[in-house]
C-alpha cells in the first residue's frame, strides 16, 4: 500500500480570514479542511475502491483532450465542495464578464478579450469584432505573400529566415507554437531573439544571410529595451550587409499599438499590424503577435489552432463545473496550495515539441496570479499562484523526476502525452507513451519496503545488503497527478491546450480575488534596471543604491574601463 500523502503544515487550514469573510465561505473552507484532514492519511490508491465510478467521475473530455485526475487526493464530495466555493465567489458573473468584453482588469480598467481573438465574427463584443478581422486579414496576408514568395527581399531574394524579435509574450507564446508546430509545415527558419545579452542576436545573426532575412519587431509600446537593442542591432547588421537603410521597408515588420514609432524606426505603416490594450502580452499569441506563427505553418493549421481554442472557450462557458477542465485544474491548484501547502505546479509534455510549453505556462501563471493584494487592494492573508515548471519526458525522468518520487515535498504534476505522434516512428513512440503511464504508475503505486526487499531477494543479494540498500530503494507513491491524453499533437489540440491553462489561471484568479490581468511587479524591476545602466556607464551616481548594489557597480565599472 502506498504511502500516505506529506502531512503538511497547520498553518492557514482552518481558517483564512481573508477568503472567508461571509459565513457560508467559512463554512466551506471547515467543510474542505475536514476532507483535507481525511485523505492525507488515505492513500490515493485506496480511494479507487472507496469509489467504485472514480474513473468514471473524475475523467473529462473536451474537444480532442481527456482530462484524467482520478489520481489525486480528491473524492467526488471534495470536488463538489470545491465547486460549490467557487459558485460562492461569484464565478458565473466573472466568467460572463470575461467574454462580454467588461472591464475585468479593474486596476487598469480594461477588457481582457483574448477570447474574442479566436471566436467566430458574431461571437465577438461588437466594438471590437471589426477591428480583430481586419488585423487577421492583413496578418493572413502578409504569411500568404511571404509564403508564396510574393513578398521579396531588397534584392530580389524570398525569405528564408525569419527572425522574431520581442521578449515576454511576444517571445514565450510564439516560440513555443513554433517549436510545436512548425514541423506540420514549414520551409521557413525560424529564429527567435529576446534577451538584452549580445550573444543571442549575434548567434542568430551568424545563422541567416541578410538578403533572405525577414525581421518582426514585437512591442506593444515599441519602446521595450530589450526588444529595440536588438532590433537596432539587427537593423545594423542588415544594412551593412545590404548597403543602404532603404532595405528596412522590405526586411522588417511590427507588430505594435503606436504605429508612429515602429515608422521612426524605419517601418513602413503598411508593414506595422496592431496591438490592443484590451490583450494582455502573455494572452496575445491568438493576435498579429502569432505572426511568424503563421508564416511558419500557414494560415490553414494558424486558424485551426484558433478554432481549437475557441472550442475549449465554448465548453470553459457552458460544461458543469465538476466536468469543467479548466474548473477542475484551477480548483485543483487551489486545494493543494491553500490545504496542502505546495508550492509548485510541475508539468510534463511527453512530446519533445512542446519542451518550451512549460516555460510559456510560467508566465501564463506566475505573472497573472502572482499577486498580494486582492482585487480591491487588500493584502492577501493566503497563499496566491504556484511556482510553475518542468520539462520534456522522458528527457525529465533523468534529470528531476528523483524529487517527485523520493523528495519530501507535495508536488501536484501535469502530464501530456498524444496517442500517436507526427512521427511516422511508431515504435519509438510506443515506447514513449509506456513511459509516460510507468511514471504515473509509479507516483500512484510506489514500491515498498517488503516488495523492494523481495526484489533484492530474487536477484541473489545477501541479507545484510537487503538491509543496507532496502530503504533507500523504498518509493512512497501517492504522488497526486493528473494526465492530459489527446490524439497527437495538431494544431487545433495545442489550441485546445493553450486555452485549458488560460482558463485555469482564470479559475484561480476568481478563488483567491485577484486581477490575474495586470503584473506591476514587472514594472518596478524595468525602471530600476534604466537607473543602473546609466551607473555602469558613469553617467549618473551610484550613490542612491544600497551598499552591496555599489560594490558591483564599482565592479562593473573597473572590468570595462569606467569611471
């Protein structure tokens, strides 16, 4: 019998003023703290014959996706108490809201439509219905000319290489289509370049013949240092190569809300596609930010990607709660952070394609529900977000999956796997897919001391050594897990992907009150980072830094000749 689950700490269990201001929340919050109590001595395992329909309740399907979390500390009454909070916190309102275009960021008072981005016409709030088409209609355009070789370079040459340039949503979102996609379709390289460190653009540079190079600048306020040192130096490169600054109208593209600087850059209007406040940066992928996106897999598998998100924003809408998927993963983040004290959320692809997909759920997560405050400004007294990572499998199973079966912390986990791959090299895939189930396997089941002991027993090892390596051998189990399944990896299912995570973190913004819609954090780091340039370059004092920030300003300044 597996392990029970880590006992965690009291802290916060029974009760957490902040979220339990009206009686029937305390209520609630008593009612899940038992169950709470309940489970962690009862191992997952058992719960499947406490629950004879366990499979049966606690799989969902949507779209092409089937949604497994029978394997986590949860029984069909906890489910019901979680949904019934969520009920209470006013989610049908909030989710209306979402997709009538209201003003759910109430600290910068703006829509948040990322929705509207992939609904059909009709589907969309009327003010900006028009608006979305005609950018889709140009950003199809523009992917088809290029595509075609329609659209050339100054020297007469199609396009080879395409280079985006942003950072934040306009990096993580496309980046990680790409990779996923971009096999299904594409004659293109794609490149990608968003840190400020010289030797990303450079060794991009290295890889691209100027005359063949097509750049997309992506900012919304085109003003992000980052994005524009590297557009600088990209359009140094190309104009050095090409011989005149004249090659900018054809080499280069934006994607930006102020049109007029994208031109003193040297950006043809014509060549500039829009952004809108009412479409956060890590939501943005479904706009003209999903550019080279198309470019790279054309239009076709482009609006298949967006039909499958809207097909997961459809049932988000109307499916019950306790068959809801984005519901279900978003109240299961919120019971292990707020009743068993993890941390953090690991998920793991087992799809080599989307290696990068963990890390654009970073942002998705972190920087919306990373917050302090609660909508109205309160300091929150409960824990807000998960610390969000992961990996590849089985690339991940030699390098940290140690921790989730022999650590000590509660880490809940995300796997992915599709039941055929792209690839024609079904046997290869066989083989991963067994891994896969083997490690849920083994997370669920675990191996104790009197079966490892056996094993050891069986392979001819003495006694005294047993009782040596016997404990060290010993795998709990009873890790909670759930297990995303899908067909393979298509256009329309990394949509369908896409949009379950966006929901979620939806989900958990209405659960603990905050606007998962705006990141000032990001804001603070950003002003600073200007101030310590200009120390480093000794054009302004170091003097209202703190002490240790001198000493490497100091530092900084004797390694490269400052004064």
């Amino acid at each position: 019998m597996p392990a029970p689950l880590m006992r965690p700490e009291s802290e916060n269990i029974d009760t957490c003023a902040a979220l339990n201001t009206a009686p029937q929340s305390r209520a609630l919050w008593q009612a899940l703290a038992k169950q709470q109590q309940a489970l962690v001595d009862t191992p997952i395992l058992a719960l499947f014959e406490q629950e004879p329909d366990r499979t049966k309740q606690l799989i969902c399907e949507a779209g092409d996706l089937t949604f497994d979390v029978s394997r986590h500390a949860i029984t069909s009454s906890t489910l019901s108490l979680l949904c019934q909070m969520l009920e209470e916190r006013g989610f049908g309102a909030q989710r209306s809201a979402l997709f009538a275009g209201e003003k759910v960021n109430n600290t910068e008072q703006r829509a948040a439509l990322h929705t509207a981005l992939r609904a059909p016409y009709r589907a969309r709030p009327d003010f900006c219905a028009k608006e979305i088409e005609e950018c889709n209609a140009q950003a199809a355009r523009i992917a088809d000319q290029i595509r075609s070789g329609v659209r050339l370079g100054y020297t007469g040459k199609p396009f080879r290489f395409i280079v985006n340039i942003g950072i934040g949503g306009s990096d993580l979102g496309p980046h990680m289509a790409a990779r996923a996609l971009q096999a299904l379709n594409s004659p293109f390289e794609m490149h990608f370049v968003s840190n400020i460190d010289p030797c990303d653009i450079r060794q991009v540079l290295s890889q691209c013949l100027p005359e063949e190079t097509l750049f997309i600048v992506s900012s919304k306020t085109f003003t992000t240092f980052e994005t524009l040192s590297n557009a600088n130096a990209a359009r140094d490169w190309l104009c050095a190569a090409l011989g005149s600054m004249d090659a900018v109208q054809q080499h280069f593209l934006a994607v930006s809300s102020h049109g007029e600087r994208a031109a003193g850059f040297g950006i043809s209007p014509t060549n500039v596609l829009p952004m809108w406040d009412w479409v956060g940066g890590r939501y943005s992928l479904w706009s003209a930010i999903g550019l080279p996106l198309r470019i790279a897999i054309g239009n076709e598998l482009f609006d298949q990607m967006l039909a499958g998100a809207h097909q997961i924003d459809q049932h988000f809408s109307s499916a019950p709660l306790a068959k809801n998927i984005p519901v279900i993963m978003g109240l299961l983040g919120f019971w292990y952070g707020e009743f068993w004290q993890a941390q953090c959320h690991a998920v793991i692809p087992y799809e080599q394609r989307l290696e990068f997909f963990p890390a654009y759920l970073q942002q998705l997560e972190m920087e919306s529900n990373g917050k302090r405050v609660t909508r109205n400004g309160q300091p929150v007294d409960y824990r807000t977000g998960m610390i969000v990572w992961g990996g590849a499998g089985t690339n991940t199973q030699h390098s940290f999956h140690q921790l989730f079966h022999q650590g000590t912390g509660l880490i809940p986990l995300d796997f992915l796997v599709g039941l055929q791959s792209v690839d024609p090299s079904a046997d290869q895939h066989r083989y991963l897919f067994a891994n896969c189930l083997a490690q849920s396997q083994a997370l669920l089941v675990g191996a104790n001391l009197a079966e490892v002991s056996e094993q050891m027993r069986t392979q001819g090892l003495a006694e005294s050594e047993i009782t040596r390596l016997a404990p060290h051998r010993v795998i709990p189990g009873n890790r909670p897990h759930s297990i995303f399944v899908y067909p393979k990896l298509t256009a329309s299912v990394l949509g369908q992907l896409i949009a379950c995570y966006e929901h979620k973190v939806f989900v958990q913004s209405v659960l603990w009150d905050i606007n998962p819609f705006d990141q000032y954090g990001v804001e603070l780091g950003k002003s600073i980072g200007l101030q310590v340039a200009d120390a480093l370059a000794g054009a302004a004092p170091a003097d209202g830094f703190d002490a240790a920030t001198r000493l490497l300003i100091a530092k900084f300044r004797a390694a490269n000749g400052s004064h």
